[in-house]
C-alpha cells in the first residue's frame, strides 16, 4: 500500500469516527422530544415516523393513538444544526464510496471473480459490524419476528444491488457503470410512490426524464458498451430503489431494540452476507481458488492483493453505513438524487487512475442526465414548498 493511500485510509476513517460522535453529540443535545409535551415513554408505546415532504424534517410521534408533530424548522438552530449533519453524512459518504469503487475495480482486475469478491467483502462488513457488537461499542440490536423478516427482506435487496453492481463493475469500465446506474433516482420515485401510497406531483416525475435520456443517449454507441455492464446495473438501480425504500420503511416502524439507522445496516450486512454465499459457490469456488493461486504467483501483488480486498471490503460496509445515516434523514428519492451527484466523482476519478477515455458523447449525455438531477431536486422542492403553503 503507497504512502498516500495510508494516509487517505487514516484520515477517512478518522473523519468517520469524528462525524459519527458529532452526530451522537448532536442528537443527544437536540432532542427535539424535548421540545414538546410528550412525555418519555417505553419504545413499544411510541411509533416514530420521519417524513421529508416539506423542506424541513417533520417528526411525528404516536403514543397510544394520540399524534404529535414537531418542526424542525421551529428552531432556526436544529435546522442549521441538521443540515450541517446531513451535509457531513453526504461528503463522508461520496469520499468513502470513490476510494471503494477505484480499490475495488483495481482487485476485479486480477481477480475476476465478482460474485465471490462480492460476497466476501460481505463477509468482511459482517465481522466488523459483530466486532463491534461484541466490543459494545453499540448495543447489539433485539429484533422481533417482524424485524427479523424485514431485514430479510432488505438483506435481498442489499445483496442483489451489491452482486449485480460488481458485476457491471467488472464487465466494463467504472465509469459506463455509473452512467447507467445515474437512474436510480427514477427507480426510487416509482418504488417509493408504490410502496408508500404517495405521489409526487406529476411535474416532479416529468423532471426525470432528462435524466433517462441523457443516460440513454450517453450509452448509445458507447465505445465500452457491454450489455452484461449495463443490465447488471440496471438490475442494482431496482434492488437498492427497493432497499433504500424499505429501509426507509423500516426506520420509521418498531422492529425491536437498539435498531437505529447503523445498526439497521449492520443487521442487513448480515442477513446480505449470508445469502450471498451460495451465489459464490454457484459462480464456482474452484475457478476463484485457482485464480488465487495465478495471483499469489507473484509474492508483490499478493501482499497488496490481500490488503485490497479487506480494504474493499471495510469500506464498502463504512460508506453504506454512512447512506444509511443520511437515509435516517431525508427521502429516499432525495438519497437517490445525492446518488446521482456521487457518481460523478467515481467516473471523474476512474478516468484520472485507470485511464478509461469518456468519449464526447458519454460527456455531453452524462452532463444532460446531471442536469435533469438538479432540475428534479429543484421542482421537487418548489412543489413541497407549494403544498406547505396549502
């Protein structure tokens, strides 16, 4: 490992300690509980559910049948305070994914083994989130027998997006796949209209389809079009619209203790891990045996291989378990459209490290579906704001 990838490992995951007792800090600071009447009851008597329709976060609590809303925006400081927090949880998130992302490609390059490598970088977020558990530097989470079938649930959709991305990631290059999975916002706004029972007003979907079209036009004729890269990326855009969906469902239901927003991911890491193992051994241990040995062949390249793959593996459970705090905190379409925006870091940095040309016409249809993001975000606040006012 170079000198300037330790120092960006110690300096992410230092930022990601100091983020996640900043957060801690100012969670146990800002109760907005503490701001009303409610007075402090057992979890199963109180039902919490978190909306985003309207600029601010509105939190609404039930205790027995009774509902309360509290505002954010009553206090100039929580909102200042919140929106410091949320802004925090996205750039920790899009540092985290890019330096996943180039490490990961870098061992699908000499180990073409997707499924495997997927599922063992699973493997490696479920030791380190037990490890945690074990240590109680968390509570470890109780979950009921609907929790448990909702993390199954999520552990699906989360193993499927994972399995399916990294094999577009290495049946093509990075950035062709992060160019196709710049959908994910129109997937969300679908799944989470269906599952939710709301719809947004029309003109906010009608901003999506700059999206689809410069995404569509950015792939046409691409020079590194694979159809493999670019179904298995769409197949991730459906299984995490439905996981930041369910996720988000999950959050704002009782399904046991200590089940906040990490330890809702470190139990979906689990239930992930687990069902990937048999698609590892369907793609064939054997052949990924064999291709470890062509590899240690070289005791330089082993070394650093070995290192790649832990290093992949903790930071992909780090960077989706700091989505999932900022998931905690806005709508999953919102989530998505931060998604979008994310992406053009990764494709930035996969062209400057692995020298993967964008042609003319993947930049303009990239820019094209860029900006249909920031139009969505922009109608999709103006007609909030609209119906506050209503």
């Amino acid at each position: 490992m170079t000198l300037c990838r330790k120092i960006a490992l110690v300096v992410l995951i230092a930022i990601y300690g100091s983020s996640t007792c900043a957060a801690s800090t100012f969670l146990k600071n800002n109760d907005l509980t503490k701001q009303s009447s409610i007075p402090k009851m057992r979890p199963d008597f109180i039902n919490r559910s978190t909306s985003s329709t309207t600029a601010t976060e509105t939190e609404v609590f039930e205790i027995a049948g009774r509902r309360a809303t509290i505002r954010g925006g009553d206090d100039s400081r929580v909102e200042l305070l919140h929106k410091a927090k949320v802004g925090v949880y996205f750039a920790l998130w899009y540092a985290l994914n890019v330096f996943y992302n180039i490490v990961n490609k870098k061992v699908l390059n000499i180990l073409p083994a997707p499924l495997v490598i997927g599922s063992i970088q699973l493997g490696i977020g479920s030791l380190y989130v037990l490890l945690i558990w074990l240590l109680k530097i968390r509570p470890t989470p109780q979950l009921t027998s609907a929790g448990k079938t909702a993390i199954s649930k999520i552990g699906f959709y989360h193993a499927s997006g994972q399995l399916l991305s990294i094999v577009s990631l290495g049946a093509g290059p990075v950035s062709f796949t992060h160019i196709v999975k710049a959908l994910e916002p129109f997937f969300s706004a679908v799944v989470s209209a269906l599952v939710f029972k709301k719809w947004m007003n029309p003109m906010v979907y009608l901003s999506l389809v700059p999206v689809v079209c410069g995404v569509g036009y950015a792939c046409l004729k691409e020079h590194y079009f694979s159809w493999l890269a670019f179904n298995c990326a769409m197949g991730s855009n459906l299984a995490f619209a439905l996981r930041a969906v369910m996720s988000k469902r999950a959050m704002t239901s009782f399904l046991g203790e200590n089940l906040g927003s990490t330890n809702l991911f470190g139990a979906v890491t689990i239930g992930a891990f687990v069902l990937s193992i048999p698609l590892a051994f369907l793609e064939g241990i054997p052949a990924f045996i064999a291709l470890w040995n062509t590899a240690l062949q070289n005791s330089h390249v082993s070394k650093e291989l070995v290192k790649s793959i832990i290093i992949s593996g903790l930071f992909h459970y780090l960077n989706n378990e700091v989505m999932y705090m900022a998931l905690s905190n806005v709508h999953p379409v919102t989530l998505a459209v931060g998604n979008t925006m994310k992406r053009v870091f990764i494709m930035v940095a996969s062209v400057l490290v692995f020298r993967n040309p964008v042609s003319v016409q993947a930049g303009i249809g990239s820019a094209v579906g860029i900006s249909g993001v920031l139009l969505y975000s922009l109608t999709k606040q103006h007609y909030e704001k609209l119906e506050t006012v209503e």
